[in-house]
C-alpha cells in the first residue's frame, strides 16, 4: 500500500527537499515512523520526548482532520500542518 507524505515548506530542508515523500503503510503511527527512519533529522520537529505526535503537529488524510491512530488506504495523502501562534 502505497501513501504520500506532504511535507510542510519549513521542513523540506530535511527531506533533501522533497514536498511529496511516499511510504508504505497502513496507519499514520508507522507512516510517521518510516517517514522519520528515511529522514532522522525529522524526529525533534515531530515528535515530543515521549515519542508521540507532538502539540503543535496536525495530520490530515485527504484534507480531513484525522487521529495518529487513523488506518490508511492506498492512495491516501496525509498532509502535516503546523499549529501557529502569533501575538
């Protein structure tokens, strides 16, 4: 199963600048993971000290607001947003 990655413009720096990265799996834990295996440099901007998804990273699978544990289907884009504060 096949499914792509959008990478936020602020992260393409880590991805070799890549905006699209495709991986196979069937749920946004072990996406996420393969996504993090193929660019380590990912893991802080990601993830809290836990290991979880951090506070401030949203996922969307085909633009609807989804859950890490969310199963995927092939084709399936899941995009990663950033929550942004300003003052």
């Amino acid at each position: 199963m096949s499914v792509s990655i959008k990478i936020p413009h602020m992260l393409l720096k880590y991805t070799d600048q890549k905006q699209w990265v495709k991986v196979t799996t069937d749920n946004i834990a072990n996406c996420i993971d393969e996504l993090i295996t193929r660019f380590p440099e990912l893991k802080p901007k990601l993830l809290n000290e836990r290991g979880e998804i951090a506070h401030w990273v949203h996922l969307s699978i085909n633009q609807e607001p989804v859950s890490p544990d969310e199963t995927l289907k092939d084709g399936d884009e899941l995009t990663i947003l950033f929550a942004v504060a300003g003052g």
